[in-house]
C-alpha cells in the first residue's frame, strides 16, 4: 500500500494541477533567475484611475511574466523534496471523511440576479445587473489523477446563457480544457476575459470565439454592459500548463463592479502589498472571494497560496466587509485536510482576527449581495 501511494505521490507531482508540466528540462530551468527587463498591457484596453504613471505589466529578460515583488520561479526540486517529505497531516487525512454541503439546482434560471453562487473550489456563478457570469469554471475533473470531493450543483447541459466567463490564470484547476470546450460550444455568444497571452496560447483553440479579451494588468476589460465593470488586477503567482510555457501567460484576480458594490475575487496567491494597492484604488470590497486552501507546506506553498491567517490580513487591508472563502474543499491540492482551510477561518474569525462578516456558504448556495 505504501508503495501505491508513493508512486501516485509522484504521479501527482509530474501530472496534477498544483505542479503541471514539471517534468520540464531540469538543467536549464532548475538555474534560472528571472529579472525584470520591460512592461506589457493590451493597448485596445485602458487602464484603471489611479495608475496613470504605472509602466505596465513587468516581463523578464525572455519575455515572460513575472510578479511585480516576491519573484517566483516554480522548480522541480522543490516538488520532488515536497512530494518526498513527511506529511504532519498524513494520519488525519488517512480517515478524513469530512466534505462540503452541496445543495442541488434544477437550473441557473432558478438564481436570481444580485447574488453569488459557489460552484466549488474557485468556480462561481454571479448574476449581475441581468448578466450571468462564470468564474474559473472547472465542471469536471481537471485531471486524472485528480477527484473531485464535493459535486456540482448543477448539471453540465444547464450551463447556458452566460454573458461573461472570467478565468484568472491556466493553472488547471481553473482553466479546464473540457469544461472551457463545453461552454464554449453551449454559449457560442459569451464573451471571455482573461490576462494577456492565455488567449492566444490557448483560449482561442478551445473556444473558436472571437469574442476574447486580454488584459494586463490594472486594465478595465470593455464591457458595454451598463452599470458593469470588469478589471483586472495583479496576484502574486504563475503559470504553467505544459513543459515550455512557464509564465509565457499572465495571472492575477478581477474586480467586478455593480450596482454600486464591489465583489474582488482574488484569484491565486500568496500574501503581497498588491491588496493595500487595491484598497488604495477602489476603497473598501463589498465581498472578498478569498483563496485559503492548498497552503501547507508553508515553505513550498506560500508563494502561490495564502494560509488563512495571511488571508484574514489581506481582508483587512483591502476592508472587505464581506469575506467568502474559497480554494479549498474540493480538490486534495496539498498536505492539509479538505476542510481544515474553511475551519481555521472561522476559528479566526471567533479570534476577531478580521472584520468583515464571515460567509461560508454551502456548494451551490445562493448568497443574496442586496442583504450583506
């Protein structure tokens, strides 16, 4: 059984959705710094108030993007010594039994308009101003090695009629190639909005649309929605789905704007000034849909994910008044239990470690935002 487990660890590590393509070419990869060289942006799109001297998304000396602080170069050794290492968690998890509540819908016409709906992992569904939007919508499995712990609410046929289908990054885990070709083919006249590159790389094969935007970041995406807004902004993360594409796309999390409030979802990342930056430009979110799963090991996660504490911090940088935790629950990304991330936040909260109201809703549950 060991010996079971021990190879799938390592399939894991080469095939899944944290790691994808890490079977890269040691040798070069292994020893590259990235330093900062130039700056991007999408000239079609403008860029947000507030950032008028702002030079535009950095890139390295190849071309690639790259964080704006805490530079980040994913390596195969770390994987391995990650994949090689004790778990402290191991002998919970061995029993864990322990999932999300699911509530099923017969449809998304049931969903009213002004009101979030969690899809499960970072997966949602918003209804805003009479437009329905998707978010880094995974429906199905992303990955062989890959379970999905808690179902979906709705049935795969009724994903139709969306206006908008963000996704924040080609991590599979939120840019599903079948989930992307079923809502393409089932929403022919949706509009996506990504950040720059991943429509050229791999958006535009999948989708067949022209209607693809891409942004840099701090870039207002054209929305002829009125009463709608839609930017994008920066994360501190990367990206990879195959064994040369390394940070060839951008990453980073979305303001949406509506009817007066405004929802931040903050995408992957680990803890960096860019949510006092945010505060500093939009003032207080209305609802913080915050990464806090896949976090343990510290010393390997923490430039990608947030533990729950760092996400308590950035809730109160950003003065969300509402915060709904996400990225965690439904896919076994890491060493700490499924539902270990949701528990510590409310445990926090009980500590008053952050203000905003604490809203954990069941998978599939309607959460009103006229009421919070």
């Amino acid at each position: 059984m060991k010996r079971k487990k021990f190879i799938r660890n390592i399939s894991f590590a080469t095939a899944a959705v944290l790691i994808p393509g890490s079977s890269y070419s040691i040798s070069r990869s292994e020893k590259y710094e990235p330093l900062r060289e130039s700056y991007t942006g999408n000239p079609l799109l403008s860029y947000i108030p507030g950032v008028e001297n702002y030079p535009g998304t950095p890139l390295d000396q190849k071309g690639l993007f790259m964080n704006e602080k805490h530079v980040f170069w994913p390596r195969m050794g770390d994987v391995l010594k990650w994949k090689l290492s004790s778990n402290p968690y191991r002998d919970e998890k061995e029993n864990y039994n322990l999932r999300l509540n699911v509530i099923k819908r017969s449809s998304l016409d049931e969903v009213p308009d002004d009101s979030i709906t969690w899809l499960g992992h970072a997966s949602y569904l918003l209804q805003l101003n009479g437009q329905r939007i998707l978010i880094d919508p995974v429906l199905t499995p992303p990955g062989l090695f890959l379970k999905r712990y808690s179902e979906l609410p709705f049935e795969l046929n009724d994903f139709k009629g969306v206006d908008y289908i963000l996704i924040s990054h080609n991590h599979r885990d939120h840019c599903d190639k079948s989930s992307v070709e079923l809502l393409a083919k089932q929403n022919p006249n949706a509009t996506w909005l990504c950040g720059l590159e991943l429509d050229n790389l791999v958006l535009k094969d999948w989708t067949g649309s022209q209607k693809i935007q891409a942004a840099g970041w701090y870039q207002h995406f054209r929305i002829p929605t009125s009463g709608l807004q839609i930017s994008f902004l920066p994360t501190r993360h990367w990206s990879r789905r195959g064994l040369f594409d390394t940070n060839k796309s951008l990453w980073g999390a979305f303001m949406i704007e509506s009817g007066g409030k405004k929802i931040y979802f903050g995408g992957d990342t680990g803890y960096s000034e860019h949510f006092k930056r945010t505060n500093e430009l939009f003032g207080e979110v209305d609802y913080y849909l915050a990464g806090v799963g896949a976090f343990a090991p510290r010393w390997f996660m923490n430039s990608s994910h947030m533990h729950p504490e760092e996400a308590a911090k950035a809730s109160n940088e950003l003065q969300a008044k509402n915060l709904l935790p996400m990225h965690f629950g439904t896919f076994d990304l890491s060493d700490e239990p499924l539902l270990e991330p949701g528990m510590l936040m409310r445990q926090l909260k009980a500590e008053n470690a952050f203000d905003a109201n604490l809203i954990i809703p069941a998978v599939g549950e309607v959460v009103s935002i006229g009421n919070n």
